[in-house]
C-alpha cells in the first residue's frame, strides 16, 4: 500500500508516517510534487539487497569473556613426486 503526505504532514504527524512505513513506501511531496520516499529498514534492505555480512552475523558482543588459546599447528612438507 503507498501512502503519500505533504512535507507539512509529514512535519505535524511524523509517527503516523513512520506507521504508514510498515505498510507500504509514503510518497512525501513539495508543491505536489514526490519529493522524498520513506520506508521501513526492511524494505530498504530488500530494494537495495543489502543483507548483513558474515562478520555482522557471527558478531558475539559477549566474546570478550571468552579466553581462546588455539594450539600451534605444525605443518610438515613432505616429498613431492612428479613421475
């Protein structure tokens, strides 16, 4: 569902906008004309393809407290044979 406001609308009613969001992109006009689009970060996300990375995904905000010593790998060459 669009919802178009008038910047004056959208000045005096902001919250009612950011509602309309949910719904649907809202078309805010200057002098009648479509001026600015507001939508929901969700539908952004969806029109731009912005999806999180991997690293924003893996995120642990509690890995601070983690203590994590890996081991030391030893890696041994071994003989190579080309015939």
């Amino acid at each position: 569902m669009i919802t178009t406001v008038s910047s004056r609308e959208f000045n005096q009613d902001t919250s009612g906008a950011k509602k309309a969001a949910r719904q649907g992109p809202v078309f805010i006009t200057d002098r009648g004309r479509p001026a600015h689009v507001l939508l929901s970060m969700e539908d952004y996300q969806k029109l731009t393809c912005m999806s999180p990375s991997i690293v924003e995904l893996l995120v642990m905000p509690e890995s601070e407290e983690i203590e994590f010593e890996p081991q030391r790998v030893a890696i041994t060459p071994r003989p190579v044979d080309l015939s």
